[in-house]
C-alpha cells in the first residue's frame, strides 16, 4: 500500500527523535509508520552510532542496512549539543513539536538543558518520553544499557538452553525491541490524555523493567513460591514451568515443534505404548523420561510424515522453519510482509515493513533512512517561517 493511501492515526504529529541504536528509534519508527512525521536528530560528526554498525557487511546508501531498517522514513536534523547556537535551534524544535524521544544515561538531557524540568515550560503539551538501561535510581543506574547485558542480568538467559547446558540468550534483541514497543505505548496513551486535558507528560521506560515484565508468565509462579531458580527440563527444555511435550524435537530430516498435548493420546499416534504409563498429574515431574520417548521415536520418520499423522488429530505441532523455507510458504506470502525502500541514488532495499494494519490497510513507505543532516536546512527555514 501507498505512503498516502490511507489516512493514518498520527498524521500532524511530529517527534523529535534523539535516541539511537534500537530501543528509542524502533519506537519512533512505529510512530512514523502511523503517520508522524519523525525528525532525527543527530550529532554532525557521525550521527546515530547504528549509522555505522553493519551487520553482514551489508550497506545501503551510505550507512548501515540495520540503520535503514529503524530509521526508514525520518528525517535527520543535525545539532551539537554543546553549541549554544545549536541547542538554541533545538529549542525552537521543541516548542513546536508533539513528542522528544530519548535514551541518553540518566541525567545527560538535565546537563544539556534538555531535562524534563527545562522543556515542559518551553511546550507545556510536549510528551517527553525516554528509555534508560536501568532506571533512574539504584546501584545499576549508570551502568550500559545493552541487551544482551540486559537479558543476562534480568534471568531472560537461563530460561533457554537445555538443564545440563550454558545460559542462551534470544537471538534477537528483545529487550531492546520490546521496551520501544512499550515506549510507544506510553506515548500514546499520553497523545489520549492530551487530547482530553490539553497537557503533556513524561513517559520512562527501562529495558531491565521490560525484560523482568517479559518474564511475568514465569516470574508470577517463581513470586509466589518458595523455590529457587526453576529447573529447565534436560531434554527439549522450551518452558521452565510446563509438562511434556513441550518443546523442539529432531527428526530424520529436520526439526518438530510439539506445544501442549495429551501424552497419552501422543502415545497412541506415536505408537509408543509405554507413554499410557504417566499419570497426567505426572506429566511434569517426569517430562524429561516422558520426552526422552518421544524423541527417540520422532527420530525415526521425516517432518512431513509427522506432520501429516498429527495434525489431523489436533495435535499442536508445527515444523521448525529457517528463512528461506518461511519465505517459500504461501502463508507468508499472504501477509505480504516485506516492503522495498529506494535511495535517491536508484538502490533498491528490502525491509520488514509495520506489522500494524489501520482500517484493513497495510502501512508500508518507500523511503529509506535520511542521508545524515538532509533536512537541517528545510527545518530551520520552516521554523524561521513559523516565527
């Protein structure tokens, strides 16, 4: 779908984005994928540090290819934060602007005259919303905000991996990730306040408050007894806390999925007779003898032979995909998930594009991250008009 073929919910709102990496800018990328108009505000001599923080080697355009997949569709105004003249034209930006979004260290926006104390009086309907490593009090408070850092301390790293192996982390940065996504909610809740009271407000986030909310399925059984850390199960471990057969099995060709099911209805589909012993009370405690059998049976046959006898009996179970098969599946295909930015050079790169539908309708846009410093000066000469 088009840039303007549907009216987006936060068309006329404009952030001021001076957050980099992943957590600050994955939220002011689903604000613009909604329809505000993001501007980037970055340091001249670089920029967003993810600028330059290639994954694969991959480039486009001048700057990273991860850059272009949080940043698609902003604008970069270019400021130095220690310039008086700077942080006066930044001061401008933000008497008219809707929401600043940061992840400076806590107390770095105060030292700069950018704290919330200081730009409220400038926009009394601004929403000030930052994302921190830690929070703003504790022992922990200053030190690096990363994920993988984040998701080591919070306990994230021992829920996966099987008993008798190392920590895992997630493949993916979900602290990170996550604590954007809840930023954005923030934010827009505050955008509903506003427009009933006609105030703005602050919003705070950390990814260490994010990673232990992640948690809350597991940390709300831990809370309430009188244990240590849970067992991960020796065999196929995917939840700490449920029965066999939950978990990721080998087969003779590839890898099966088996979430919540009845092991001795498995026991039946399986031909495995001896899985009719366990007691359904039993199904936890002894998950790992109960999952040792269905393992080495799942070994014997392919995927597809599995599949085909299971899911007709309304078995959960799915095979394990890697890319390329996800995206040779016409499901994927459907959802019409991937979208293409163009450079103004011609280049051609493909992204994920917002998950979020309005209206029935698909939010894409063709444009990619902005070239460093592209908009100062349009911005300035449109607050130059607007005073």
């Amino acid at each position: 779908m088009a840039d303007d073929a549907v009216q987006r919910p936060l068309t006329g709102i404009t952030v001021l984005d001076f957050s980099q990496f992943l957590a600050g800018p994955s939220c002011a990328l689903r604000l613009s994928d909604l329809g505000a108009r993001v501007i980037k505000v970055e340091r001249p001599d670089g920029g967003d540090a993810s600028r330059s923080l290639y994954l694969a080697d991959l480039a486009f355009d001048r700057d990273s290819a991860l850059f272009h997949a949080i940043n698609r569709g902003k604008e970069s105004y270019t400021a130095d934060l220690k310039d008086a003249r700077d942080i006066a034209a930044v001061k401008a930006l933000i008497r008219n602007a809707d929401v600043l979004i940061h992840n400076f260290r806590p107390g770095i926006m105060e030292r700069l005259g950018l704290g919330w104390a200081d730009v409220r009086h400038l926009n009394p309907r601004l929403i000030y919303a930052g994302v921190s490593g830690y929070g703003h009090a504790g022992p922990w408070k200053d030190r690096p905000g990363q994920d993988l850092l984040v998701q080591s301390l919070s306990g994230i790293a021992w829920l996966s991996g099987d008993r008798d192996g190392p920590p895992v982390p997630a493949g993916l940065s979900i602290t990170d990730m996550m604590a954007g996504a809840h930023l954005c909610q923030g934010i827009l809740a505050l955008l509903v306040r506003r427009g009933v009271t006609g105030k703005g407000g602050r919003a705070d986030v950390s990814l260490l408050e994010t990673a232990i909310d992640l948690q809350f399925e597991h940390l709300s059984v831990h809370l309430n007894r009188a244990e240590p850390m849970p067992e991960r199960s020796g065999i196929s471990n995917a939840n700490v806390y449920l029965a066999a057969p939950y978990g990721i099995y080998e087969t003779a060709d590839g890898y099966i999925a088996l979430a919540m099911a009845p092991v001795d209805r498995l026991g039946e589909l399986l031909e495995v007779p001896e899985l009719a012993a366990f007691r359904p009370d039993r199904w936890f405690e002894e998950r790992d003898e109960i999952k040792r059998l269905i393992r080495d049976r799942l070994i014997q046959r392919g995927t597809s032979a599995w599949l085909e006898l299971l899911e007709p009996a309304g078995i959960w179970t799915a095979p394990v995909l890697d890319w390329p098969a996800l995206r040779a599946e016409p499901a994927f295909t459907a959802l019409q998930p991937i979208q293409s930015v163009r450079s103004p050079d011609g280049e051609t790169l493909n992204l994920t594009r917002c998950p979020i539908r309005i209206d029935g309708e698909i939010l894409s846009t063709g444009r990619p991250a902005p070239r460093l410093g592209a908009h100062r000066q349009s911005i300035d000469r449109e607050q130059e008009c607007a005073t």
